[in-house]
C-alpha cells in the first residue's frame, strides 16, 4: 500500500484534530483509493 493524500481538520478551538490519510494498493493497475484511515486527536 502507499499512502497518497492527507487532509487534517482542526476545530475552531483547537483542542480536536482529525486526520484523513487515503492509501491505494499499488500492486493493482487500477488506482482507486482502496483505504482511508481516520484517526482522531485531542490537544489539551
């Protein structure tokens, strides 16, 4: 898998964060997105 884009969202407070990261599967010829991790973050 390789990673291609990441996109992180932050609240207007600044104390969450979200991260979206889409991975595709390089060994296919097709390049769809096959995976897209979330992963969420508090700042205290």
């Amino acid at each position: 898998m390789d990673r291609i884009e990441k996109f992180i969202l932050i609240n207007k407070d600044r104390s969450r964060i979200k991260v979206f990261e889409t991975f595709l599967d390089i060994s296919k010829l097709s390049l769809s997105i096959d995976v897209i991790m979330i992963s969420y973050g508090f700042v205290y």
